[in-house]
C-alpha cells in the first residue's frame, strides 16, 4: 500500500498493510495490554513507517486520560526572562517523559485566552501560566478540572497554585544596594502601572528611597512596557525633560538594555554618569556591556518545584515562594567607586 498524501493514515491502513486486525495493531502501538509475536510486532512496525501513520493524541489522551502533554502560556517569548524560565520547563518537563507545548500571547490578551481554549481542547494534563495582565483566565481553567500552576502574583483566595518570588523584596534589594553608592537623585524605569508586578517593584523602590531618606520625585518615574524598545523610550522621554538622575533602577533586564543604548546614543555612560541596576536578569546580565546589577530568579529551582506541584494533583493547593539572587555587575558604579577610591 503506497502512502496516501490526500488523507491521514488510519489503524485500519496499517492493519491491511500489515495483514493483522486493528486490535493487533492497538496492542502494538500501545503497548498492550496483550501481547503480541515478535515477528508480528516487526510487521506492525514496519506498516505504521509505509503507511506514515500517526496516532491520534487527542483520542489516546480521551481512553488513557493522560496526553503525556503540559502547556505553557507566557505573555511574550520575546523576554529574556520569560523565554529562560520556559526554557528551564521545557528541560525539566522533557526529565519527567512530558511534551511541553508552548502558547506565546504576543501581550494580546484575547491571544491569551485563544490559547488557553486550544490548549485545553488538546487535553493537556496541566497548565503552567503568566498572564498578560492583572486579568487572568483562571476560571476558564478551572472549569475545565484542568491542574494550574499560575507563574505570576494572583489573589491566594482564588484557590490555584501559585509560583512565585518576593517581587517587593527583591525590588527592595537591588535598589538598596544602588542607594549604598550613595546616591541622592534616583529614578525607576517600570512596567505598566496597572500590573501586579510594576506595583510591586514600585513599593520595593519606594520603600527603598524611604529607608535611605532619599527624596522621590514623581518626574523620575517612567512608566513604559517590559521591553528593549520601553526602556529606550523611556530614557528618550528623561533625556528630553533635561532632569537626569544619577541613577536608575530599571524593573527588567531588557529595558535596562534598551535605557543604556538611548543613554549611549547621548553621550553618557553607565556607571560613571548615570548609575543602573535592574530586575529579572538571565545570563545576559554578565556578558552586557557593562555586566548589569539585577535580581535573579532560580529559574531551574522554581521550574522543578512548578513540576511537582502541577503532578501532585491531589491534597491541598500550593503557594511556593522563592529567595531571589543579587548579582552584582559593573552598571551599578561598584568597579567604578572602587577604581576611583584608589586613586
């Protein structure tokens, strides 16, 4: 039997090809439950290669109830951060014998919600999810009886596992260590004031500047998106004003790129004019030019703990909390103070 492009092999095809019945073909291909002769085995095999068949995995996900599936659902792949934890996923998921399938909302949250639907009409066996916004489709979700491991900061009454790290805390960090310097005149880079996450790093700031008594200035705040091109506008926007602080905590690793290039573009150089550090950074962090000064995330700690949580479907819900890392690199003035010291 020649393969039929026009159409998708059926088990029946490969039973013919093979000269065997279709539940033959369903002990091979499964596994069982009964056994099947060697040489029959062989036949089978070589009739699914001939014919190009394919199982169906959504039928098999219906009778066994498992897809051997995750999905993942990320507001933009285009974040460094974003793309290492699901990177760290993916390898992690892939230890477990799980395919991890990949939805990218592009920031539309009607994307969003296009994927969580396909993603659970494929009968996935969890969902691992960061939401776009401050919005996120969790009853769609729970609806379904699907597990959820949320991988970002929602309401803890909402009834859902949840991943997470002290966002304030961190924030709170990085910026304190900035003010160690001694800086007088510090300003934030953000994300959208809307979200969870900005409100929660503008705090860390804030309470930062409090417990140093350094004033905060309201023209020193930009809000913009989570991107190279955000953090680019947003030091355009500084630069234009005229009234350019010392130094700058920006609140992911690609804006702080995208900041350093409009300062770049000026004429002005980080540390030594204008000081830097930043959240979320990736192993970009130390090959940037200069090596920024972020908060890390245990990526690879924190997607082994999303694993387990997502297979632990029975028992209690779960919010697990990680310790972030500061790293410290050359944007943040410490070389510099240093080498000036010295002289």
């Amino acid at each position: 039997m020649a393969k039929n492009s026009s159409r998708r092999a059926t088990r029946a095809d490969v039973a013919r090809e093979a000269g065997t019945s279709v539940a033959v073909v369903s002990y091979v291909i499964n596994n069982g439950p009964r056994p099947v002769a060697e040489a029959t085995r062989l036949r089978v095999l070589e009739a699914v290669k001939k014919t190009g068949y394919r199982p169906n995995s959504v039928a098999r996900a219906l009778a066994s109830g498992t897809s051997k599936t995750y999905g993942l659902v990320v507001p933009n792949i285009s974040n460094a951060f974003i793309a290492s934890f699901a990177h760290a996923l993916q390898q992690e998921a892939s230890r477990s014998g799980m395919v991890m399938l990949l939805g990218d909302a592009g920031d539309s949250r009607k994307r969003e919600l296009e994927l969580i639907n396909n993603l659970l009409s494929q009968q996935v066996d969890g969902l691992f999810y960061n939401s776009v916004d401050r919005h996120p489709y969790i009853d769609v979700i729970q609806a379904s009886g699907t597990p959820l491991v949320m991988l970002d900061r929602v309401d803890p009454a909402l009834n859902v596992n949840i991943l997470r790290v002290d966002e304030r805390e961190a924030a709170y960090q990085v910026t304190a260590h900035l003010l160690s310097h001694g800086y007088q005149q510090v300003g934030i880079i953000c994300g959208p004031l809307e979200m969870f996450n900005t409100q929660d790093r503008l705090s860390g700031w804030r309470q930062a500047l409090a417990d140093f008594d350094v004033k905060e200035h309201a023209e020193w705040i930009f809000p913009t998106t989570y991107t190279r091109d955000g953090g680019y506008q947003a030091a355009k926007k500084m630069l234009q004003a005229g009234n350019i602080p010392r130094a700058l905590f920006a609140t992911n690793e690609t804006q702080a790129i995208g900041c350093i290039r409009a300062l770049a573009e000026h004429g002005i150089t980080v540390p030594e004019q204008v000081a830097l550090v930043c959240f979320n950074g990736t192993d970009q962090s130390a090959f940037h030019v200069p090596s920024l000064t972020t908060v890390r995330q245990p990526v690879e700690e924190m997607a082994k703990k999303a694993i387990e949580m997502l297979s632990a479907r029975e028992g209690e819900v779960q919010l697990s909390e990680f310790a972030h890392q500061l790293q410290i690199g050359e944007s943040c003035g410490c070389a510099f103070r240093a080498c000036a010291a010295g002289k």
